[in-house]
C-alpha cells in the first residue's frame, strides 16, 4: 500500500459497510483484505465485499491465502465468501489449505515466496506436514555404482492383470522398467503372458507368485512386489492376496484391486507387514475405513490410519499425500490435471515397487516415486499438452525424469 501511494496508480479509499465498484475488465485485482489470520468464516460486511469480488471477471492475485479461506479446515465455512483467486503468493512457506483438492477453486495457482524468516527456528518445531521439493527428490535417488550389476539394483515382482485388463499389468510393469530396477518378473494368466513378452521383453513371466524356480535354493528371490493392477476381486485373487499378506516374502505395495480386496477383508489390515505401502485415490481409501466428508477429514484419517497399522499410505490425487508410519505427510507438488487418466496409477504402482526392489526405504520409495510420476506427467504436459497425453506417454518421459532430479540442486 505504501508503494502504490507513491505511484501514478488510481487508489479508491472504500469505506466499512460501502461495496467497492467493480474495477475496468483489463485491471487485477489485489485481494491483501485478511491473510494466515482468520480463523472463522467471513460475516458482515467483509463477506459481501467477498461476494462482490466473485462476482467480477477480473484476474485476482490473492497474498498469504484468499481472503476466507482458513488455513486448516474450511468444512464449516461459508463458500460464497471466500474469494476466488487465479493466483495466491503465500509467504515462506505453503498452508495446509492449499494443497487440499477441494479448495482448488479458491487457490488457482499458488507461488511460495521467502521472506526471510529463520530457518532454523522453523525446522524446530518438528512440522509434521512436508513439502517435497526437487533437493529432497535428488537425495533420496539410488546412486548407480559403476561395478554394479543386474543384480545390484532388485527383483522386482509385479502381479498384474486379468481378463480384459492386460493393459494394466503391461502400464506397471513398463513403468517399473523403467525405475532403474535391475529385474522385473511379471505375474499374469498364461493366455497374457505373450501381450507382456511383446509390450515389454526385458520382463519375465509366471503365471503363479509361489511358483518354485530352477534356483540352486528352488525359490525366486524378489526384493520387492506390486500386487493389485488389474488383478480383480475374484475368488483365486483372494486367496493368492491372502497368503502374500500372510507370508510377505518381501515388501508389499498394494493398489487397485487388491485395496479392494482389502477392503472386504478389514480383518487383514492388522497382518500387513509392518511399512507395506497402499496406494490408494480417495474412493479407495474411504472403502478402507469410512466415508469422509471433506478432503481436510480424509487427510487425518489416513495420517492415523497409516499410524494405527504402521503402514506408509499414498493418498493419490492433486498434491498427493504420502502418510508415514510415525505421523508425518509429505505432500507432492509435481505433476498436472493431464495425469487424470486410466493407468497413471497403475504405473505410479510400477514405479514405487521398483524402487523398493532396490533397496529404498518404504518411505523414501513412495515420497520419490511420487515425485518422479507427477514430475514424468509435467514434463509430457509440456511437450504434448494435458489433453491427449496418456499414461504410456509419462512412462516414456520417466528417464527424462530421473535425468533432471539428478542434476537438480
């Protein structure tokens, strides 16, 4: 305010109770009526100035938050009083409030500024809500030793697929490849072995995850295993489900249908191993405990869901939210609307249980195969446009992807 004064900028002093005339279409409008403050919904006249400035066409840049928005929770509040910002530039650090999928039409696009406040101090307070950013990507990438080998970097097994779902075995597995991985054995009917060894011939195949091998000990050895994509709900994927959960011959990440499973079966969620990854969209994850009324209500739900049964739980969608075993979220910035499609979590699934195959932490696997996904989808929105991207195209970019989190800084 005290910069506009000195220029050549028109000011309109508005008057408590008087309603501010609507501004020339080709003019911004600056909404710095309240910031990280509030902490109840918009009454009296502040709230029909809000309702006023909705109802105008211009371009609104919100500072701190949109004015009516809380920080936190905004279940209780009064929509129509919370403007509608195209942009937000919030100060240091983001507000939990904007990065939930339902205040998406009050945020627009939000911008982080610093403003010098400590650092130190803040790192202090041991948040518990984390942003990931492309330093934390870079440190949590494998390092590939020059004598390493393919069996350095894992056995991955992935059990995909059924009738009519062939593709989604084909999207994890080609998006586990594509993870660094050193093997990718596939799990599928043998009548889809041969669509798998066309789309992908660096996979093998079986067709049962217990099946004895040739080895000098008769077992495989998997470092990892993706169970769900495509897998149905039928009888047979029950039992094999079951007896994963029950003898976890490595660490499980499950998505898709056997979170559905799971879902008919709560009585299991106490026998998964300790740290097991769920990957589940908001649906899924209600069908796991119970409805949720607000994205804010979902996100505590899961962050004492994966608490209670010391899992790591993925909770898909805009900003998703990895929720670890000791309480902390990490919230994922990368990734575009594009990604909206039908596989895209079939090859997060790829990704996350490839690098769990090579040895990453639980944690660390989500929080990175999260990261490298939506920043895959950018970079293929960049090239192609959101609209006709497909998931096959973002696992194509993946090593692109890997390419640019290692020259990060």
């Amino acid at each position: 305010l005290d910069r506009l004064v000195s220029t050549s900028v028109e000011m309109l002093d508005v008057q408590v109770g008087s309603i501010p005339v609507p501004p020339a279409e080709d003019e911004v409008v600056i909404d710095a009526l309240l910031g990280i403050g509030s902490d109840r919904p918009l009454q009296g006249w502040l709230k029909d100035v809000v309702i006023s400035v909705n109802g105008w066409k211009n371009e609104v840049v919100a500072i701190d938050l949109p004015t009516g928005l809380l920080a936190e929770d905004n279940a209780a509040n009064d929509q129509r009083a919370i403007v509608r910002a195209d942009h937000v530039l919030t100060f240091q650090v983001p507000k939990l409030a904007l990065l939930l999928p339902e205040n998406g039409p009050f945020v627009g696009e939000w911008h982080c500024l610093p403003i010098g406040l400590d650092r130190a101090f803040m790192d202090s307070l041991g948040a518990k809500d984390l942003l990931i950013e492309a330093s934390d990507a870079r440190e949590l990438v494998p390092e590939r030793p020059r004598v390493g080998h393919k069996g350095t970097f894992g056995h991955a097994l992935l059990v995909a697929g059924s009738t009519g779902k062939t593709g989604a075995a084909v999207l994890a597995a080609c998006a586990c490849a594509r993870s660094g991985v050193g093997l990718i054995t596939v799990c599928l009917p043998l009548d889809m072995q041969a669509v798998m060894n066309v789309a992908l011939p660096e996979a093998m195949t079986i067709d049962d995850p217990f099946e004895k091998r040739s080895s000098h000990d008769g077992q495989a050895h998997f470092s990892a295993i993706g169970v769900g994509p495509g897998i149905g709900t039928s009888d047979g994927s029950v039992v094999m489900l079951k007896r994963l959960v029950q003898e976890a011959p490595a660490p499980l990440v499950l998505d898709a249908d056997a979170l559905n499973i799971l879902s008919e079966n709560r009585t299991w969620l106490a026998f998964l191993p300790k740290r097991t990854i769920l990957t589940p969209h908001p649906k899924e994850f209600d069908r796991l405990t119970e409805k949720s009324a607000t994205g804010y209500e979902r996100l505590a739900n899961a962050r004492v869901f994966a608490l209670r049964f010391g899992i790591v739980l993925v909770l898909k969608g805009a900003n998703t939210a990895i929720c670890s075993p000791d309480g902390r979220v990490y919230f994922n910035p990368s990734g575009n609307p594009g990604m909206a499609k039908g596989g895209s979590g079939d090859a997060l699934t790829g990704i996350i249980t490839g690098l769990l195959a090579q040895g990453m932490e639980p944690v660390s696997a989500a929080v990175l195969g999260v990261y490298a996904h939506g920043l895959a989808g950018d970079l293929t929105a960049a090239r192609s446009g959101m609209d006709g991207m497909l998931p096959g195209d973002l696992i194509d970019d993946l090593p692109l992807a890997w390419k640019r989190i290692r020259a990060s800084s």
